[in-house]
C-alpha cells in the first residue's frame, strides 16, 4: 500500500523558519558570555544590529550613525519588497507569542478590531521623544525587551532552579543515580548554564512584566504583536505597497474560513478586504480555505483596506511624545542622577546625556558582565535612564582587563575598547572611610584591599604607622592610603573588603573619565 506524501505548505515553512531564528537567537544569547578571551566570538547583538527601530531611534536622539543603522536597512528593503516577513518567520518574541496563543483555543476576536492603531501611536510617541533627545525606543522595542527579560529575570532563574535539582540529588546522593546527574550536570555547565549563578535587581519585576506580555496572548492570539509593538507598526507602514501582497480569485465565497487562523487580525470577518500593513504574512489563510482562492504573489491587487490613524491621534501622539521630554527631565529623580556619587558606568560609556540618548535598556552588558556587578537602574539615573546599568562594586566589581560590555553594546552607548585602553579608563574614585577601615579604627591589621588592586602601580599603596591599642601597647600597623592618579575606580578593593555590611573603603564616579564635571575637586 503506497502512503500518500504530505505537501509541505507555507505554513510548514514559516513555522520552521521562526524554530531556526528562534534557536539562532537563543544560542547567541548563550553566547553572550565570557569564554575566557577577550573577544566573544559570535556575532551576539546581531537581531538588535538589524533592528531599524531602535537605529533610527537612536539616530534621531542622538544625531549619530552607527553600523547598526546601515545593517538595519536591509531589514527595511525586506519589508519594502516581501511586507512583515519579520514579524511572522524571524522575530523570536513573535515566535514566543505564538507558542502561547496556541493555548487559546477560541477563534473569536475579543479586542475591538479598531485596537490595532494603538501600535502606531505608541511608535508616533517613540519618534517624537526621540527627536527632542529622549531615548524610549528600547522600553518597548520587542528584541530589547526579549533580551532583557531573559537576561535579567527568565535565565538567572533558569539557572538556579537547574541548579537547586542537581543540588538536591547530589546531597541525597541516591546510587547510580547522583553519578548519571553528576555527568548531566556538567554537560549543562558547558553548554545551557551560566559560568556561575546571576543575580540582579528587579529581577522578580521584570519576571513578571514578560509573563504578562505572554500572557496577554490568552486574551487575543498575538496581543503584543497586533495592539502594542512599535516595530510591529514601523514594519507595517513600510509594507504597505509591499510587492508581496495576497490576492483572492473570483471563486471566493467570503465564508470567512480564513478569519480565525490570521495571526494578525489584517483580515475582515467574512475575509473580503485585507489590511497589508497588519499582514505577518503568516500564510495560514491560505490552507483552510475551501475553494482554494486565496494566493500570495508578486503583482497581484489586493482588496486592502486604508490606514486611518487619524489626525487629530496622530496630533496627540507626537504632543504627548514631545511633552514627555520636558516632564522626565523636570522631576527630582534627574537632578539627583546628575549628582548621584553611586551612578557608576561602565567602562567606555559616553557622557552621561549622550550616554542616556544613546543607551536602548537592553541588559546586553549586563547579561555579559562576567563578575555580575552590572546591575540595571531604577531611579538612579532619573527616569528616562531606568534599566540602564550601572556597576555596583558590593555586589561584583569591573573586571580590569574585560571588553566584552563595549562589544555587546548595539548603539555605542558603550564604547568598545582595547585591553590598554581599558586600563586607563577611570570609572570613579576609591576612598576610605577611617571609622570603619580596621587599621584605621580598631587598631587591626588589613591589607586586602592593596593586595588586590589590579592596576600595574598599585593605586593603593601602604603606610607604616606605630599606634598603641587599648592596653597601651605599641603595634606597627600597615595603613592604605589611595593614590588618586592611579585609581580607576574598578572596584575590586570595595567587592573584597572584608568588613561586613557596608565596606570600609568605597568607590563613587567622582574623577571618571568620560566627565569633565564630575570630578573630585572643584576647580
């Protein structure tokens, strides 16, 4: 009996297409990590370099080009010539919400089919902010937000739920059973796992903000994808004289068997007219239908219908985009970030307002810091700078000869530099507090902290006092004293610091290099 062979279809197509990005992307994000050199490897940022809403984002807030922008132009022609390709076979959030709305079984609509235009005013916004220097675009952009959420939340709890199992097994330390995990364990090590255990702050938030993005799914298949994503409304605008277009021949019924399965919603409920700019080009409206009348090609007309924003929404959105500016700028939160000692940059990172122009949140040098002292802002650098990192000594310190957070960076909010350069790039200042430093204040001996500065002089260097201690005995103590020129504020002497809670010697961006304000003394 001869078995008949299945066609392959379009949406056979599309679906493993979106499982190859979808791998591509999550290898490079496991990537994203030292492997012991100074240079990565891999192409790691690539999905952000092709990103044109983020470049063009970028370019306007801070009237710069970066070789992102040119890679993104391919991205542009794409669409230009096939429509939203990316959003229905590449883009790995899209593939995510896929996954989920296939949960939902029911086919009706819930949103109000008018919801759609929200995307495009939210990118209206984005724009218009970023044209007054307000750098946004990353908040909402889907491959920033992706990246961050598994960098920051999804993957540091990944790791440690991997590790609590094998931990258990191994203290149960059941027979032939510990040696099989023991094995696992370190295949996992070498190839899923991180070098060691993440933590970050907001970690649990921005959890949990990504599960609801997800989880909007439930309520209308590919919610983010149809209502919110800005690069979802860039793509569209640009694909509305795609040459890629769908055409229905004259033996349409309008039975409407195509609605439910569009992964848009660009179809009307009896399937007569098609909004291209809302089109994924997802292909499944070509399979159900029952006198084969739907095709996708080159030339074809297509009933389509307008993009009405609105002028008066769309008068609003670019308002409210340019009067954000003024409004994140004028509150507290900005004018303590300007003075704020604890805001301590990673090295390479431009000044402060170019730097917030530039900086797009996507956790990348975060995700990269191989001591994990990188740690994303809330209110530290003003609003308009949260999930912008900044480098928290107690927590890990800047490794002295690491590059990598310059070479992830997509926007050159961080620059990349050399080894040598790296060693000279002052992030702040060390200082020493004599009430809690043990030579200092307990007449006991410590030299950690000059035992582990990293620089080629010692930026610490030790003084020899004769003290007495409380029993009127003398005892020759060895005291550090920091030596300002030398210092690059990497923190390590504050990570080391062998006084608990807070440290005895601390770093602050007081000196760094990337400032001529911020600097010690006032002259």
């Amino acid at each position: 009996m001869k078995v008949p062979i299945r066609k392959i279809s379009s949406a056979d197509l599309r679906r493993a297409s979106q499982a190859l990005f979808l791998l591509l992307f999550l290898f490079l994000f496991l990537q994203t990590e030292s492997k012991g050199g100074d240079e990565l490897g891999y192409p790691v940022r690539i999905f952000l370099d092709f990103d044109p809403l983020l470049s063009i984002s970028s370019l306007l807030s801070s009237h710069a080009l970066t070789t992102a922008f040119y890679l993104s132009l391919i991205l542009v022609v794409v669409t230009i010539f096939l429509g939203r390709v990316f959003c229905g076979w590449i883009c790995p959030l899209g593939t995510l919400h896929n996954l989920v709305s296939s949960f939902r079984k029911e086919d009706t609509r819930v949103m109000a089919s008018h919801w759609f235009r929200i995307k495009y005013y939210i990118l209206i916004f984005i724009l218009a902010s970023s044209l007054f220097t307000l750098q946004l675009a990353g908040i909402m952009d889907p491959l920033s937000l992706l990246i961050r959420s598994l960098s920051l939340s999804i993957y540091p709890l990944f790791n440690y739920a991997i590790r609590a199992v094998f931990d258990t097994i191994y203290q149960w330390n059941p027979p032939v059973i510990v040696d099989l995990s023991e094995t696992l364990y370190s295949l996992l090590k070498k190839s899923l796992l991180s070098f060691q255990q993440p933590y970050f702050h907001q970690g649990v938030f921005l959890g949990m903000l990504f599960l609801l993005v997800l989880g909007l799914n439930l309520i209308e298949k590919r919610f983010w994808c149809r209502f919110l994503c800005p690069l979802g409304a860039l793509l569209g605008i640009l694909s509305r004289y795609a040459f890629l277009k769908r055409s229905v021949s004259e033996g349409c019924t309008f039975c409407g068997a195509c609605v439910p399965d569009c992964q848009g919603g660009a179809l009307a409920k009896d399937g007569e007219s098609w909004n291209g700019a809302e089109c994924l080009y997802c292909m499944n409206c070509d399979d159900p239908c029952p006198v084969k009348a739907v095709s996708f090609g080159f030339g074809g007309k297509a009933a389509e219908t307008s993009l009405d924003l609105g002028r008066r929404n769309i008068a609003l959105s670019i308002a409210s985009g340019i009067l954000t500016v003024p409004l994140l700028r004028i509150t507290p939160f900005t004018r303590l970030s300007d003075l704020n000692p604890q805001l301590i940059r990673p090295p390479g990172s431009l000044e402060e307002k170019e730097f917030l122009r530039r900086c797009i949140k996507c956790g990348e040098c975060m995700k990269v810091c191989i001591t994990n002292g990188l740690q994303p802002t809330l209110l530290d650098a003003g609003l308009e700078g949260i999930w912008s990192p900044v480098l928290i000594p107690k927590i890990g310190y800047c490794e002295y000869r690491c590059i990598l957070c310059g070479q992830v960076c997509p926007t050159g909010a961080i620059r990349k530099l050399t080894p040598e350069e790296k060693t000279r790039v002052r992030i702040g200042l060390a200082m020493i507090d004599p009430g809690r430093c043990l030579p200092y204040a307990h007449a006991t001996p410590c030299i950690v902290c000059e035992e582990v500065c990293p620089t080629a002089r010692k930026a610490i260097r030790l003084e020899q006092v004769k003290v007495k201690d409380r029993k009127g005995r003398e005892v020759i103590l060895k005291r550090p004293k920091i030596d300002l020129s030398l210092c690059i504020g990497c923190g390590i002497c504050e990570t080391r610091c062998p006084v608990s809670g807070q440290p005895a010697i601390y770093v602050t961006s007081a000196g760094e290099s990337r400032s001529k304000d911020n600097q010690l003394l006032i002259v």
